[in-house]
C-alpha cells in the first residue's frame, strides 16, 4: 500500500506543478495507477486470507 | 514557550517548502484524540471506520429471496470466502470461516478506504500487517499443537520418510522451516 499511494500522490503532484498544458499525461497515469491500487487492495486482502487458510490446513492435517 | 513556537514555525516552514509533491506526509500518525497513552491516532480511528463499514453492509443488506443490489454484494464476498476456505479446509472450514472473512473484509476496508483522497491508509504501516500476520501465525501454531500433540511437528518433514534417512535429511533439507521463513513476510509486507 505504501509504495503505491506514494507513486499516485508523485504523479498527483505533476499534474499541478505542469498546469493545462502539458498535466494531462500524469493524470492518466493518475488513473491507472489507481485502477493499479485496487487492484493491489482487493489481491492483498485475499492473500493474507489464502495463506490463513493454508496455515490453518497445516495445522489441521498433519498427516499428509 | 519559545521551544514550542520554534518547532511549530519550522514545522510550518518545512509544510511549506515541500511544495505539490509530498508522497510522505500522508503516512504520518497523529492524535485525533489526545488521552495520553490511551489517545486515539487516525490510524485507530481508520480502523473503526473501516470496521463500521464492515457491520454496515452485512448487517444492513436485506435478507430477500430475489436480492438487491446491496445484498448480492454482500453476498458474493461471503460466498467467495465460503468456497475459498471449504476447497482448503475441507470439512473444518465452518470452524475457521468466521475467522477469515473478518480477516479479509477488514483488509479489504482498510485499503479501500485508503484509497479515498486525505483518507489515511491503515494496513500501509507495516506494524499492522505484521500483527495480523503474527495473530495468523501464532494462533495457527498454537491450534496445531492443541489438535495433534507433538505429531504437529512432522510438518516439518515430508510423509513417509524412514526415520533413517532423517538423520541426512534434517541438516541439509531444513526448507519447510526455511521456506516457513520465506512465506512469512510475504504476507506481512504491506506492497
């Protein structure tokens, strides 16, 4: 989350400091790299609960 | 008197010579409310939110035979838990169940909420994904080591070995510790 939301807010800033004229790109880059953060939101949550689930199934079945 | 003017007017200072990039400021933990060692940060503050949002929607979704928008929702997370821990458990995943979805939808609610602009994202500080995983890893092991005794430590060698071959094997093939080691912080790390 926190590599993340540093590359949006850098690209947030380009956007204000190139103005009009030239701030389009980065805010298309804007974009997509926040389609990227959930993306990244949504896969976080579900790993952490797979790997709980494969903890809890070592823990439960020992024997193969 | 004057050590608290002159780090509020550096403070400012410092505010405003960052300028329109500033990625790190937002990661910063301040008291919303101040009680001392019992304050309330906007990380804990975050937390609640991202808790209360949780209660809301499964408790505030209908319960209706052909359901709305809300309810099918609320419904698709829990079904995708359900399969996902029925296809690992097996048979225990009622037991565990419970467990993982509030794990996963206060994950999930923590980084979609972070995700709001001047929102504050709890799981980016690592102190937070690493007790989650640590509550996981601890109670796994201590659940292991109630269900099946000290047999709970043949996971750390692979079925049907003779117990001769054990003595080569333990030194040079010590990987389910190492691979334990390795498999850790990749949940633990917050991305």
């Amino acid at each position: 989350m926190m590599a993340g939301h540093m590359m949006l807010k850098v690209a947030a800033g380009f956007v204000i400091m190139l103005g009009l004229l030239a701030g389009w790109f980065p805010l298309i880059a804007t974009v997509a790299l926040y389609a990227l953060e959930l993306l990244v939101a949504v896969l976080q949550a579900y790993v952490f609960a797979l790997l709980t689930c494969l903890y809890l199934n070592d823990a439960l079945h020992v024997d193969h | 008197m004057t050590t608290s003017t002159t780090v509020a007017a550096s403070g400012a200072a410092e505010h405003a010579a960052k300028g329109p990039i500033d990625p790190i400021s937002q990661f910063e933990i301040h008291r919303v409310i101040d009680l001392g060692p019992f304050s309330l940060t906007n990380s804990g503050l975050w937390a609640i939110i991202a808790i209360c949002l949780v209660s809301l929607v499964f408790l505030s979704a209908p319960r209706k035979l052909v359901p709305t928008r809300l309810q099918s929702f609320a419904e698709g997370i829990y079904e995708f838990i359900d399969n996902m821990t029925h296809e690992v458990l097996g048979h225990h995943s009622r037991e565990f169940f419970p467990f993982v979805l509030t794990l996963f939808t206060f994950i999930l609610a923590c980084n979609v909420l972070g995700l709001i602009p001047y929102a504050f994202t709890v799981t980016s500080h690592i102190i937070v994904t690493l007790a989650l995983a640590l509550t996981v890893f601890i109670g796994a092991t201590i659940i292991g080591f109630a269900r099946n005794g000290l047999r709970y430590l043949k996971i750390f060698v692979p079925s049907g070995v003779p117990p001769l071959i054990l003595v080569i094997l333990i030194p040079s093939r010590s990987y389910p510790i190492s691979s334990g080691r390795s498999r850790f912080p990749s949940v633990s790390s917050p991305t």
